[in-house]
C-alpha cells in the first residue's frame, strides 16, 4: 500500500497550492500548458538519440527532461509525488548512495557518478507522472521502442551477413576451430559492443512483443503481423550477439512469457487453454526438439552457450572470475559505505585490489557493483525495491480483467527480470541505452500498481 508520509501529505498540499496560484499563468503560456506534450517529446528524443549516440549526447535530453519534470510538479495541476513501498526503497537506495558518496574518498569522481544517478531516477519520475496523468500514451513509447528494436535488429542482419569489423568477434579463439568462430553484432549502440547490444535487446525486445500483442487484441492483423516476424528476427539477433549474458536472460524471459501467456489464456482464451493443457506433452516435446535442432544445426551458437559452463577454460570467463574475486575483496574492507559512486571510483580504487593483467572498468555484476559503490544496505533497498516492483505488477496482473493491462504488465515485468538475471554477470545496465527503457517499463508497472493500490485503499 501507499506509504503514510506526514512529510510527503505536507509536499503534496504544498504543490497544490502552488499549482492553484500559478494556474494564470499556464493559461496564458503555449510552454506552461503543454508541459506534458514537450516532456514526453524529449523522452521520446532520449531514447531514439541514446541507441546512435554515446553518454554525452544523451545526458542533454536527460537534463532537459528533468527540468520539465520539475516544471511540471509546479505548473501541472494533479501533479504531486507519490510513495508506495516499492518506491520507498527506491528512495532508501539514493539515500545510501548520497551517504556513499560523502563518504567516499575520491568525493569529487564519486559526486560525477551520483550525478548520473539523479539523472536517471529524475527521467523516471518524469516518465512515471507523466503516465499517471496519461495512461493512454503508454501504446506510444512502447511503439518507439518496438520501432528502434526492429531498426536494431535489421542493423544486426546486415552486420552480421554482409559487413562487420574484424573487432566484433569479440571472442576467445585460442583453442577454438575456425569454424565455430561466432561474428559477433554490435548494432548502432555507442561504445560498440556486442554486450552492450545484447543487453538492449533484453530490456526492449519485451516493447516489441507488446506491440504485437497489442495490435493483435485489437485486430489489426497486418501490424501484428509484422510485429511477429520482428519478434522472431529480434530473438535471433540476440543469438547474434554472442552475449552469454543475454542467453540466460532471454531463457528466463520466455519462461515468464509462457507462464503469462497461460494464465491470459485461461482467463481471455479458453479454447487455446484447454488445447494447450490436453497437448502439453507434445508442446514440450515439439519446444525441446526444435532447440536440440537449433543447438545441432547452429554449431556456433551452440558452442557459445556451451562455453557458459566452462568456467576457468574460457578466458573470458576466467578473466570475470578475477575481476569478481577483486571486487569481493573491494566489499569486505567497505562493508557498510561502499567506495563512493561510478566508475571513475571503481576504476581508481579496483587498481588496490586487482590481480596483474586483470585491469577492469567495474565488477561485471549489477548487484556486487552496487554493493561495492554504496554497501550492504544499498544493496539490500535496491534488491527490495527490484522485489515490491514485481510483486505489485503480478498482484495488479490477477486482479485485472482488462486484456491490455495484463499484457502491458506482462512485457514489463518481462523486460524487468531480464535486466535482473543479464545484471547477475554484466553491467551493461549503467549504459543509458538500458537505463532509459529499463525505468519506462518500472514506470509503466508503477501506472498499473497505483490503480491497485487505490482500489486496496
């Protein structure tokens, strides 16, 4: 439930009263009362910008968007903030991480690095507001991202079947045949980086699917159509990027995907319910041959998933193995504050701990990162916060009754626990490309949650 706040009742009637009194001029100003038409504009900006351009580029429209945001807190009538238990650790995590970055010893590097968060967190209240108040634009930036997915995903095709460079292999070849050498896509994304472009796969090809599976509700055949072939073609470019990281979480992805599709189609769909119940054996028999084929037919791709489980005879995997040894090491001697926040900090301070030859810009996990930057207790609020936020999308899933919604919520929790279990053996996460569609799809599921939460109260 909503989290009783005297603090945040006083913020809220403060706001308002604000909001009373400056209406006047919104009336009177083509900037005040399209606030919400040049927010959603510049976040739509920062996702198209962010898959062609680096940090640099994108950090403009972050900026821009948070001033809208704030412009909006005080010009937007019904425009307030809002706290419920999820969000509360969310907030529990920046305020570890302002305390982190006091703390830190290079404060400077540490306070560049809080900044970027900031950035963030300001985007997604911005994104988050905005769908309070219009929940019927969400069709439209899941839209833009199944548009730049499908972009991605045909930049992937070409790179991969006509011209890549040399670099993109990207792989450990010293004990490996020739022939199982996998080209490895990297896509349009800045640095490129063939992690870099998995892990955006993971986190938008969800969008892509809801778009389908939207068009599809609706009847529009053609769009859902063509939806479909991106939707194969995207999951195959995914395969195209050699991220292992990515394999895993695309897995856990599809298994949550046909736990959701199920349970819609025992409510939505009865006759393919009970088609699939009386068939299930065979499905499962049909899925599992079809991925043998695949693993026997794709040599390539088989021998990378392979190497997942290699462990110290793969040397990128050894060479993680080091880095994840330092960086526990890094934990323990700042247990409870962390060494401040970025990678600027991590790469001064992991220079302490590192074994000889095993130089690296972070720890290569989401979670010890975080745990490294901030301590122990940002890491306990940031997986807490990671727990209420699905949590509240399946409590919003069974108890609604409109088609739409559970599929919204079921690509958004998709893309969530995909970012969860690519986040257990990469950082990619902290790219924009990832961050930005990362909190659209926690801001869809807060615009869903909330209704829940009134209707609870």
């Amino acid at each position: 439930m909503y989290t009783e706040s005297r603090i945040y009742d006083i913020i809220n009637t403060g706001l308002s009263k604000v909001q009373d009194k400056l209406s006047c001029l919104t009336e009177n100003s083509f900037l005040l009362s399209n606030l919400d038409n040049i927010l959603i504009i510049f976040v739509c900006l920062s996702f198209v910008v962010s898959i062609f351009c680096g940090n640099s580029a994108t950090a403009p429209f972050l900026c821009l968007t948070a001033i809208f945001y704030i412009l909006t807190l005080f010009f937007k009538k019904g425009a307030g903030i809002k706290l419920n238990t999820s969000s509360l650790f969310l907030l529990l995590y920046f305020v570890t991480a302002i305390i982190s970055t006091i703390n830190s010893t290079m404060p400077k590097q540490s306070v560049i690095g809080l900044s970027k968060t900031i950035l963030y967190l300001l985007f997604f209240c911005g994104v988050m507001q905005y769908f309070r108040l219009n929940r019927n634009k969400i069709i439209i930036a899941s839209s833009l991202i199944a548009v730049c997915v499908s972009f991605e995903t045909i930049v992937a095709f070409l790179q991969n079947y006509f011209d890549v460079l040399s670099a993109a292999t990207w792989q450990d070849t010293t004990n490996l045949n020739p022939e199982l050498v996998l080209t490895r896509v990297y896509g349009t994304l800045k640095p490129s980086n063939p992690n870099l472009l998995g892990g955006y796969f993971i986190v938008a090809v969800p969008f892509l699917w809801m778009f389908t599976a939207l068009s599809f509700a609706d009847g529009k055949k053609l769009l859902s159509a063509v939806g479909l072939l991106f939707s194969v073609l995207s999951v195959g470019a995914i395969f195209m990027t050699g991220c292992r990281g990515a394999y895993m979480a695309l897995f856990v992805m599809l298994v949550v995907l046909a736990f959701a599709f199920l349970q819609i189609c025992k409510v939505h769909y009865k006759n393919i319910y009970d088609f699939i119940n009386t068939k299930k054996y065979v499905i499962l028999g049909a899925i599992a041959s079809v991925g043998v084929a695949l693993m026997i037919c794709v040599p390539k791709i088989s021998h990378r998933i392979l190497s997942i489980f290699a462990m110290r005879n793969d040397s990128s995997t050894s060479f993680r193995m080091n880095v994840y040894n330092s960086s526990i090491q890094m934990f323990q001697d700042n247990f409870l504050m962390g060494i401040g926040c970025g990678n600027k900090v991590f790469r001064e301070i992991y220079g302490l701990y590192m074994l000889s030859g095993f130089d690296a810009l972070s720890a290569y996990s989401v979670f010890l990162e975080t745990a490294v930057e901030s301590g122990i207790f940002a890491l306990i609020f940031y997986i807490l916060f990671l727990f209420f936020l699905i949590k509240h999308a399946v409590q919003k899933f069974y108890g609604s009754s409109d088609l739409k919604e559970k599929i919204i919520l079921t690509m958004c929790v998709t893309a969530v626990c995909g970012v969860i279990v690519h986040g257990f053996v990469d950082t990619v996460y902290f790219r924009p490309q990832i961050q930005l569609v990362f909190w659209l799809a926690v801001a869809m599921i807060y615009s869903y949650s909330d209704e829940l939460e009134k209707q609870k109260n």
